[in-house]
C-alpha cells in the first residue's frame, strides 16, 4: 500500500527554459533532493520540457530523467522527444504547471525571456525567473498581467540571488507603504571597493575578481554599473510598483576609482562604496524618482559602511515599520540556483489541489 504521503505528493510539470549553469545546477538539485521535496514540501517536480539558445526546445509530457538531462552536451542528443526550433515555440505547442526561465537576456529589450514569460503568464501559468533585464524593463506589466491573471510570477534570483529580498519586501511587509531603499546590489563592485579599502589597485582587485569567478572577462556589466541598475529597476518595479526606464537612473561607474578617493574616505572613518538608491517623493507613483547607482562615501554607521566582499544588502525604508536591512550573499549560479528552487517551491506548494 502506498503511504499518505505519497498519495498526497503533488506532481508539478515545468518547462526549463535555459540550461546554462543556473539551469544545470537547478535540474541537480531537483533530481538529489526529489526524496526530501516530497517529504517536506509535499512536491514531486518534472521536467517536461527543456530548451536552450543552440538547440531549441524538447518536450515529453511524461517527464524526462533528470540524471540523463545532465548527461548531455547538446539536447539534440535526447532520444523519443518532440522538437521545436526555438523556446516559444515549444511553450506555445505544449502544456505544463510552470515556467522556469532562467536564461540571460540582454538590456537592450529583454529578449526572448520577456515574450517566454507574456507567453505563459497569458494562459495562467506561473513564472519563476533568474532573468534580470526582461523584469527589469517590464517588471510592472508582468506583475500586473500575472494578477490578472491568476498566476504567481516570482523572481527572487533578479536581485540578491538566494538571499531573500524580494519575498521579504513584497510579502513580509505586505501593507506598508514604502518610501525608499540604499544599497550594495552588486558583489563584484563591492569585493573590488573592498579590496581596494584593503590597499590594494583597481587593477589587481579587479584580476583577483576574475581568478575567483565573480568577474567575466569584460567585467563592464558588473563595474560599469549596469547590473545594479537593472536590479534597482527590479526592485522599483516589484517592490514599489513603479517602472523605470533605463535613462531615469543615474549610472556612475568604479572605473576610475582614485586611489585618493579610497583614501580619503579612510581618513574621515568612511568607506567608498557602490550605492544603488531609489528615492520617491511620493510613494505611488515614479513621477519624482532619484534613482543612481554610483560611488559613495558611506559614513562609519551606516548598515552599508561594514559590508564587505562578496555580500550584498538593501536598506528598505518604509512607514509605519521605518528602516529594514536585509544582509546575505549575492553571487555565484548556486546561489542564484537556490533562489530559483525556493521561489519554485512556494509557487508549488500556493497552487496545490
């Protein structure tokens, strides 16, 4: 006889729209931890359909093994499978519980996660995203379009990856009426201003930045800024359902961080620091906004003056509760990863039978 436990799991179908390392990581997580989802979360995931930019998209309504997805280099690899040539096309031929997008589309449109998300949010299906730029530039239509339509949209990885924020801010102080955040969005800004607090040159902070995996090659998206404006805007967008454009946040790079600069903040007790903030003057609405991300001289007892490395933070400002400091991790694609499983698993579990 099968335990409750097993009769009461509830299966849940997702299309995993990118299978890059965040992708990958998420399918090994769901397969060594299927046992413990069950048991706790009462969940059993499936993945019926898989897609990625060089091979399209495949789809098998039973659920394909996930040790075998794993296993290979190229979905064309995968035997007894239908096949589309792109993502949405498959997402618009098939069926499933929820979207799991976590491909890296560009800041110039947000393409294509922004029309895989409408695709699915359209037809009531939740979406879970790692996706900066598609929530950045459309935050408060998807939002709106998911309400209206039924469906959860959460995207707790956009902004401090599995630290959690987002929830915190959007759910956790559900009521409250925000008025305006500081923070460090942006850990491989902050590990190099870190080091360089330490002594050492941008150049060489930037290099060990790089050896340790937080910076690409061209670090641009990280030092120039532009991460931490898409994040701000996530947050703007979800948090206080206002939507920016780009052009609207001031964006100052650390590129040319004077060494005199990191000096002098040490001689007055302060530290220089990448602050993204938004500020409304008036809650409802972004007809006032200041919204910049640049350096900042952070007095000594300022919540953000002491974080260090790779940790991100936000101070939230908000009435009646006042000021809420959230502090964790902010990097890495298990972190990310992480973010992605625990917005899957509350998506899961609010829309259990």
């Amino acid at each position: 006889m099968r335990s409750e436990i097993e009769l009461s799991v509830k299966p849940v179908r997702i299309w995993l729209v990118g299978f890059g390392t965040v992708g990958r990581w998420l399918a090994r997580a769901l397969d060594s931890n299927a046992e413990r989802l069950a048991v706790r979360y009462v969940i059993a995931v499936t993945v019926v359909g898989l897609a990625n930019a060089r091979d399209g998209f495949i789809y098998d309504g039973k659920g394909r093994d996930l040790g075998s997805l794993l296993g290979l280099s190229s979905l064309a690899d995968q035997p007894g499978v239908r096949r589309w040539p792109s993502a949405i096309e498959g997402l618009r031929a098939t069926e499933a519980d929820v979207l799991v997008e976590v491909t890296a589309s560009p800041l110039t449109d947000g393409e294509p996660g922004y029309e895989h998300m409408c695709e699915a949010l359209r037809r009531g299906i939740p979406v879970v995203t790692s996706n900066k730029w598609p929530v950045a530039l459309h935050g408060v239509e998807l939002a709106e379009l998911a309400r209206a339509r039924g469906a959860a949209f959460r995207a707790e990885s956009t902004v401090m990856s599995g630290t959690p924020v987002l929830s915190a801010l959007i759910d956790g102080l559900a009521g409250a009426v925000p008025a305006g955040l500081r923070g460090l969005l942006n850990a491989t800004a902050n590990f190099i201003l870190s080091r360089m607090a330490e002594g050492r040159p941008y150049e060489d902070a930037l290099a060990e930045a790089q050896r340790a995996g937080l910076a690409e090659r061209d670090p641009a998206a990280d030092v120039e800024g532009h991460d931490a404006v898409a994040k701000l805007m996530i947050l703007s967008a979800l948090a206080f359902g206002a939507q920016l454009r780009r052009e609207q946040v001031t964006r100052r790079a650390i590129t040319d961080t004077a060494r005199s600069q990191v000096d002098e903040a040490e001689s007055t007790g302060a530290r220089l620091k990448h602050v993204a903030t938004l500020e409304f003057s008036e809650a409802d609405g972004a007809g006032n906004v200041t919204a910049r991300v640049e350096p900042e001289l952070v007095r000594s007892d300022d919540p953000l003056a002491h974080v260090e490395g790779t940790t991100n933070a936000v101070v939230f400002r908000a009435s009646p509760i006042g000021e809420v400091t959230i502090i964790g991790p902010g990097a890495g694609p298990q972190l990310a990863g992480q973010g992605v499983l625990s917005d899957l698993i509350a998506v899961a579990r609010t829309t259990r039978d």
